[in-house]
C-alpha cells in the first residue's frame, strides 16, 4: 500500500529561500532539525507513513545510497536558506522513520555532523533516533553515543505476540528488554512507544504490555491509541470484516489504564499521549507542540520556520532527482495567517501538561471556559506551574492564568479544542 497523500498548498520556491518576515524571526528559539529515513524490512499493515521495504524501491542498497547523498544536498540548500551556525542554535535533532537504524550507526553520526556544521549546536543539544528492538546491537547504539546521539525512541508497540502478529510487527518481545538493556548500557536515555487499541487485544493485554514496559524502567513512555487511515492494508481487513476495530469505551478504559500505572510508577504525563521521569521530556517533540522551528530533512519530511511550512516530494527517487538538479525538494508550501496560527496554538497547547494560557485565548475561547469547567473537561491553574511550592506562586497574571486539561478532558481533548475554537460540539 502507497504512503498517504501529501496535502496541497502553494508552490515552493525552487531555491527553497523563505519570506524576509520569516527569516527575520527565525533565530528566536533556535532551529530543531527531523531526518526522515524511509526504509523499512517490511511494512506493517497499519502503517501510513512514508516509508518503502525491499521490492517497494529498485533496491535498498542502492536506494539508501541515493539517500545518503540527496540529504548531504538538501544539508547544504538548508545552510544557504536560514542563518549561519554562529547566529542559530541547534536545540533538538530528531531522526525517525521507517527505521533509521536499518542504515549503519556510522551514516547517522555523518548525518548530525553535517546539521551539526550548519547550525550552533546547544550546550545541552538532544538527539533522538527511533529504532527497532531488532535493528540495534551494544556496538551500534555505542557507536551512536559516541558519535552525539542522547536518546533512543525503541518501537515496542505491544509486549503480547498475538498483538505485535496483528500489527504485524516482526520483532520479538524478548529482544526489547536485550536493546533496552544496550542502550542504557551505552549511556543513552531510553523511550518506548506502545499502541493500544489493536483489534483483538484485551484490557489484559495491554495491562501486560504496560508493566512489562514500566519493568523495563524507561525514561520515557508514549501511549498512542491505534489510528486506521484509509489505504493502509489493516483498512481493507476492517472494510472486509475480517477485523473489528474496538469502541470508544474501551480505548478510554485502555488510556486510563496507562495513566493509573505509569502514574504509580512515576511518570508524568507531559502530553496527551506522553509520560516521562521527571526532566526527560522528548523536548524535540516539545518544540512541535509549542510552535517552534524545524527543518525536515528527507523523502516527505515537513518543516517550520516563523509561521512558514513545507514538504518534500515523498518518493525518494524524485527526491534525489530534485536535490541532484540543484531544486529544492519541497513539492509545496502554506504560509499562515494569524488564524491559522492560533488555531493551532489551541490545538497543540491545550495538550500539554502545563496547559494553555487564558491570556492567550480569543474572546470565544475565554467565554467557553465556564462550560468546560463544569463539564469536568479543564481545570483553572492560577500561577506558572514550574513546580513552585504553593505558597510561592507569583500573583496571577492573564499568561499566568492557565487551563489545564483533566483526565477525562485528555479523553475528549478534541471536543475540548472546538469548544474553545468557538465551534459547538
């Protein structure tokens, strides 16, 4: 099955150059960068990502050779495009997939030198790749903190078989505890991502995944409800019949679930769908949330920089193609109104942990809150919450007055975003 569609939008300069307004801002916050790598050994039957296995491309040695040199290409168009290294620090570096770590430990440490070259790496800089339990050994996850990487994002997925078969995830259960061992053993913080709601998987099941997970002491935990989009071969087994997806009940009793355990253990939810030991927050995934800048580098990567966004052609030939002419391989781009933009700051911002500033809210936002305070969906937090003992919060202000979602507002965090984007619902 073919990756999902790219949206549209308008056409990307072939330079890739950004408006003066953009650049201009660009270097408050600095710039986080995402490396796309788009292969995969088999394509699991929910996936819509952008990524190809064996067969899918004229061959993946050959395909990851053009790769290797398309995105040296696309490293240098990003240093003509924004500031140069002593004007723009590099925060966050995030490499995710397919399966970033199918190429050698020693592509991906060339990878972050060459970004790390353009722009002012942080003091504190963090650098995350996603891997498969099964596409790591001790040498390479070494290898990679020796080479600059501070994280390891492992697919878990499931701790049950007849869970990971379903998915079609290939990795043994047992080899997670062996990666995470690895990773840890080579100085690398260590997340694990779990799916819950898989067709056939019991409360009990994803209670054994959970505690397995938790067993395995991680930094960090994401939880993401399983999404079947259209086009993906596990959307033809439903439209078929031949799988039932579960009801809303009982993916709310499975969230609930995981923020009764992972709370007892003593992770905290930092997002919707993220916990972590205190002060170990993916804080690339942070910067997305919270509005900040990003180029994405890669066969249908996205990037932003000051209210301008851009993808990449998705085929990694056309994107090669684009990048060996010396054209940018943006295939198009939007630039946002302040509508847009505030939309999405009330999308995103009501789902952080630290909550959505009132101050910050249209006048149909603000007249929404009564309701959903009643409703049980918010709550009203009067200070920064920075951990503050509660007798040394500084008097509120209308940035300091801040909404905060509760638990069953988590559940119905869309609902949550309408009503205050001043739609009913």
């Amino acid at each position: 099955m073919p990756p999902s569609a790219l949206p549209d939008g308008d056409p990307a300069p072939a330079d890739g150059h950004l408006p003066h307004a953009a650049l201009e801002s660009a270097g408050g916050g600095g710039i986080s960068a995402y490396v796309h790598v788009p292969f995969c050994r088999v394509r699991c039957g929910y996936c819509d990502f952008n990524t190809y296995a064996p067969g899918e491309l004229t061959g993946p040695a050959g395909a990851s050779t053009t790769y290797e040199e398309a995105l040296a290409r696309e490293v240098a168009l990003a240093a003509g495009v924004l500031a140069p290294a002593d004007t723009l620090p590099l925060a966050t570096v995030f490499v995710g997939g397919g399966t970033p770590t199918l190429l050698p430990s020693e592509h991906l440490t060339a990878h972050l030198r060459r970004i790390a070259a353009i722009w002012r790496p942080a003091d504190d800089m963090e650098v995350t790749t996603e891997a498969n339990p099964d596409s790591v050994t001790r040498e390479s996850l070494a290898h990679l903190r020796a080479g600059g990487f501070t994280r390891v994002s492992f697919g878990m997925q499931s701790a049950v078989p007849h869970v990971l078969a379903t998915l079609e995830r290939t990795h043994d259960p047992a080899n997670v505890a062996t990666a995470v061992a690895a990773a840890k053993a080579a100085g690398l913080d260590v997340s694990l991502d779990l799916i819950y709601g898989t067709p056939g998987e019991s409360l009990q099941d994803w209670r054994a995944s959970l505690e397995a997970a938790i067993a395995l002491e991680p930094d960090h935990i994401s939880a993401y409800a399983l999404v079947v989009e259209d086009g993906t071969k596990m959307a033809a087994q439903v439209r078929r019949g031949q799988i039932t997806l579960p009801d809303d009940d009982d993916e709310a009793d499975k969230y609930e679930l995981a923020d009764e355990l992972l709370s007892a253990a003593g992770y905290d939810w930092y997002e919707v769908s993220n916990w972590s030991r205190p002060g170990k927050e993916c804080r690339h995934n942070l910067r997305y949330w919270q509005g900040g800048n990003w180029w994405g580098f890669g066969p249908g990567a996205h990037s932003h920089v000051a209210g301008v966004r851009w993808w990449n052609v998705k085929h990694p030939g056309a994107y090669a193609d684009r990048l060996a002419q010396g054209v940018s391989p943006a295939a198009a781009r939007e630039v946002l109104t302040p509508e847009q933009q505030y939309d999405e700051r009330v999308l995103l911002g009501i789902r952080l942990a630290g909550g959505l500033p009132v101050g910050a809210l249209a006048p149909a936002g603000v007249a929404a809150i009564p309701a959903l305070v009643a409703d049980g969906l918010v709550t009203e937090h009067s200070a920064d919450m920075d951990g503050s003992a509660p007798g040394d919060e500084p008097a509120p202000t209308p940035h300091t007055h801040r909404l905060v979602l509760t638990l069953r507002g988590r559940l119905l965090a869309d609902t949550v975003v309408r009503r205050l984007l001043g739609f009913a619902g």
